[in-house]
C-alpha cells in the first residue's frame, strides 16, 4: 500500500480495521516527505498542532520534532531538551498527554535516522492488562478515577514553569477513567497515563500509592509487551493511546537520531 499519496476509502478501512484490532501498526522502509507524513496522520482525524514544542523549527505546525544530536546534547546554548538529555534518556512507559482534559487518540511517528542500536519503541496491551488484571485490584478501580499530573514529561523532567503537587490528592491534571471505553471497539482497557504524581481519586495518598504500584507493575509485565528491534530510518509506527502505552529505550547520546511524529486530535476518556 503507497501511504505516501491519500488513500482510497477501501485502503483506509482496512488500515482501521488492523489498527482497531492490532492497536500499534509497523510500516517498514518508508519514503514520505514532511507533507506526505502530515497527509498519512489526516486520513485518521484533526492534527494537533504541535508547534508549542516543536517551536523555532522551520516546519508546519502539526510535526513534533524528535532529535538526537551528538553537538547539541553539549551545548550550553542548545534548547533544553537537548540540555536536560530527554532525547537520548529513556522514555518511561506513559500515554500521550494523558495530563490534558482531551488527549490525542493516537501518534504516527516516522523515523527518518536512527542508529542501529537504541531508542527502540516499546508498546504494551491496555485491553490484555486489563482482563489479565487480578479481581482484587480490578474491583479497586471500578469506576474510579485518576488525577493525570502534567508537571513532569515523560523522561520525568520537570516542564518548563511547571510545579510539582505538594499534595497529589489536590493535584491541577484533569480527572480520567481509570477503566476506560474505547469508542471504536467498544473493548475497556487499564488507563493509567504515566505514574508518577499519579493519585486515585477516593483513596488516601498513600492507599493510592499501594494501589498504583500493583497497577504499573502489572501493566509492565512482559506478557503485555510488543517492540521491535530497534529502529530503521523509514519506520513509520501508528498507535492508539486510549488502549496502548509505550516507552523508548534509551540511546548513546553520540549516536543522531531524527524522527517527526504528528498527534491525532481525541475525545474526552469515556469510563468502561
Ligand atoms: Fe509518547
């Protein structure tokens, strides 16, 4: 299938229909310009613009710019991702902007260069986690929410102007789902977001702490887990953040990588 011109309504349906069972799509050794990257991420909704992060980039609105650069990682003058190492650490298990009222539905991120080694992309089953998950826990969660802190980005630095809660329980992030509907599947999956400041809305701070601990450990279990090995330029991943999260490997902070993801506009979580 050519992702790089607009696809037929037969096309997409099928892509739907893979992606609705499959959650995370792998195409290999792509060849798509930025506005053929842009043009792939519309035949599933809206775009988000981007350029809150992806600012001073000569490039639309829509594309999040991912890059290792061996020369900017030690440079003083260089912007603060590259200063605080957030494109070479490790990327902890989160899904996208779950910290914001209406998170995207999904990500397609394209991999333009990478090294042979590192900065692989992991994905673990939020349906299969969740009908795995023992009754005891499942029971504690029912109908229960979860404060989604933003002050942290997914490498746990602190944002820009952000302030950590001194207190989770009062925490600012927006209120989701703990058990949440997929509105295409109707299938309910464990949403968690990202762990830390995390906070269970009902319980004490530190019932919650307990409880969330058992969740993350489980939902990290290998059994839920797909990646490949590493990433090759042409890589182009599609996934779903209402029932998949993912993580990243670390990387040499000597070794390029560049990747370009757009984010595709969600609905607000509907509790399952
Ligand atoms: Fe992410």
């Amino acid at each position: 299938m050519d992702l790089s011109r607009p696809m037929s309504a037969g096309d997409l349906s099928v892509i739907n229909a893979a992606w609705a069972e499959h959650l995370v799509l792998l195409w290999r050794d792509r060849h798509l310009t930025v506005e053929q990257h842009i043009g792939f991420g519309r035949s599933f909704g809206q775009l988000e613009p981007m350029s809150h992060v992806a600012a001073a980039r000569d490039l639309p609105a829509e594309i999040l710019v991912i890059e290792n650069d061996p020369v900017l990682n030690k440079s003083a003058e260089a912007p603060e991702p590259y200063r605080q190492g957030f494109q070479f650490h490790p990327v902890q298990w989160h899904s996208d902007n779950s910290y914001r009222p209406v998170p995207p539905k999904g990500s397609a991120l394209y991999i333009r260069e990478s090294p042979p080694k590192g900065g692989a992309t992991l994905f673990s089953n939020m349906y299969a986690a969740l009908e795995a998950l023992p009754s005891h826990l499942r029971r504690q969660i029912e109908g229960r929410s979860q404060i989604h802190d933003p002050s942290l980005n997914s490498a746990n630095v602190l944002r820009k102007g952000a302030r950590l809660p001194d207190d989770v329980s009062r925490g600012t992030g927006p209120r989701h789902p703990m058990i949440r509907r997929h509105p295409v599947t109707g299938r309910s999956a464990l949403y968690l977001g990202r762990r830390p400041y995390a906070y269970v809305c009902g319980y004490s701070v530190a019932e919650s702490e307990a409880l969330l601990d058992q969740l993350w450990r489980h939902a990290t279990n290998p059994g839920f887990i797909w990646q490949r090995d590493g990433n090759r330029p042409g890589d182009l991943f599609l996934w779903d953040n209402r029932c998949a999260m993912h993580a990243r490997d670390g990387l040499d902070s000597g070794e390029r990588r560049l990747a370009h993801r757009v984010q595709i506009l969600g609905e607000a979580p509907i509790p399952g």
